[in-house]
C-alpha cells in the first residue's frame, strides 16, 4: 500500500513481525506510543560527505562518530562515506573510513566508501579541487583500492575520459559500483559506460550537461535505461520540485534513491561556513 495507515507495529528479535490495525491493550512486550508519527525504515544514505561539522576527509574515527550520530537525529540509519582521492599520501581518511566499517560509531553504520572520482571531467567537478582529479590509470585505482581495503563499494566516474571504461570494468569485476557523475558526456558516450557497466547515477542533473533537443546528452540515455538507478538530492534547491515529481514518474520509485550530498556544515545551525576554503551561507 501506498497510503500511510494509522497502525500498530509489532517487533520480534529486531524484526518486524506484523502490522496491524490500531487497538487497545496488549497481553505482553513493551509498547511504545510514537504519538501520530509517521514510521518508517530507515534512510540509507549513498552520498555524504560530511555532518554535525566533521567530514570524512578529517581522517579521524572521531569524524566518523559525529556524522554517525547526525544521521540517525535525521532518521538514517546506514551510509556511505563519500569524499575523494587526494595526490599520493594524503589519503590516510580513507584508510580511518575503511577501518570502521560496521564498528560500532553510536548512530548511523557505516556501509563502505563512495569515492567521487578521482577520474572525472575537470568541466564538470563542482565542488571536487582540481587537485584531486587525475588522468584514467589502473595503477591510480590499484593504490585506492589498497587504501580502501576491500570496502570501496562505489566510484563515481566519467565514461567519457580516454581510458575509463577499462576502469568501469574493472570496477565491476572488483564488485563495486560504477556511478555515471561528474561527466560531460554525450548521449553516445553515456550509452558506451552503461554498455561497460555503469549502473548507478551520481546526483542526477547535478554536474552533467543538460537536456537539449538537438544534443540530448547523458539525460536521456539514463531516462531511457532499464537497469539504472539515480541519486536525487531532494532538497527543494538543487532541482525544482517538479523537476522531482517529473523524474519520479519517469523512473518510478525504484530507481529514484533519495541522497542528502551533505558537507560538514548539515545538522548545524543557520550561518557561515568554509569549505575548501570557500565560504557558503
């Protein structure tokens, strides 16, 4: 169903057992009245870089913790830490990222790592420093996957750049996620990374070229993609809701993944902050 019911939720061992319709009195169990509001699973959140002031790139078990216990305050309760390859030896955070996988971080569990790039278009980088893009090489994704320690489990990539739909394949064959993003691919060249094996889409219109009736671009091959999935950010900012409502009739519910993008200053009070040495309000 479709409609949200008010009901009672019976919960055995962790698991929900039953969900029925609301009555009074139960023979045994703790019962917990959530007072009207609404219940759901929790989140999983592919793409986040950073909550509650700390940030995956800080390299730090203690970083971890905070965005952890900030997820769940908003109702998460898995994620991928997401950030991105720096030049050679400055990447002990992914190393901390990898090391605390399914630890115990007092909120939110850590699934693994997303890694925005480092192979994407210099045009299309967004927030990402130029410094921390780098030409397709199999000797470049070999030391990440080192870094990483088997916990990797999706690399956001352009399929566009000499070289990188060897490296979507390896990705595959590694097990790991090949998510179109940061790119400034063509409709052909779209179509050529998901032939490869992209399977996934990094915060789609976000970072890409847009829709033209003459030079359709990557948009349309995903649209028209049956075995694709695409991240959202929901935020009523970075896409107009109708832009929204258009994406979720087009792809349906099951392939639209919600994701918050968010940096170190979410679940902080309004204000200033510096990131990359920028400041945003």
């Amino acid at each position: 169903s479709k409609e949200i019911k008010e009901s009672d939720i019976s919960l055995e061992n962790g698991v929900i057992a039953k969900i029925e319709k609301v009555k009074k009195g139960y023979p045994f169990g703790e019962v917990l009245d959530a007072e009207g509001r609404i219940v759901t699973p929790g989140f999983i959140d592919l793409h986040i870089q950073g909550a509650g002031g700390a940030d995956v790139l800080d390299g730090r078990r203690e970083s971890l913790e905070v965005i952890s216990r900030t997820c769940a305050r908003f109702g998460t309760t898995s994620f991928l830490a997401t950030t991105v390859f720096r030049p050679e030896g400055n990447n002990h955070h992914l190393e901390v990222a990898s090391e605390n996988v399914g630890s115990d971080l007092g909120g939110a569990n850590l699934l693994g790592i997303h890694l925005e790039g480092p192979f994407i278009s210099a045009a299309k980088r967004g927030m990402i420093l130029p410094e921390c893009i780098f030409f397709p090489s199999l000797e470049i994704l070999g030391k990440i996957l080192d870094y990483s320690k088997g916990k990797l489990r999706m690399m956001t990539i352009a399929p566009e750049i000499k070289g990188n739909l060897k490296i979507i394949g390896t990705l595959v064959r590694e097990g790991i996620v090949a998510s179109f993003g940061h790119s400034n691919a063509s409709y052909e060249e779209t179509l050529k990374g998901m032939k490869a094996g992209i399977s996934h889409v990094t915060h789609l219109f976000n970072a890409m070229p847009s829709f033209h009736h003459r030079k359709p671009g990557p948009l349309l091959a995903i649209f028209q993609a049956k075995r694709v999935t695409a991240q959202i950010i929901s935020d009523g900012v970075h896409l107009h809701p109708q832009i929204l409502r258009f994406t979720y009739n087009l792809l349906g519910e099951d392939k639209c993944i919600l994701i918050t993008d968010g940096l170190q200053a979410m679940g902080l009070p309004e204000g200033k902050y510096i990131y990359n040495g920028v400041e945003y309000e």
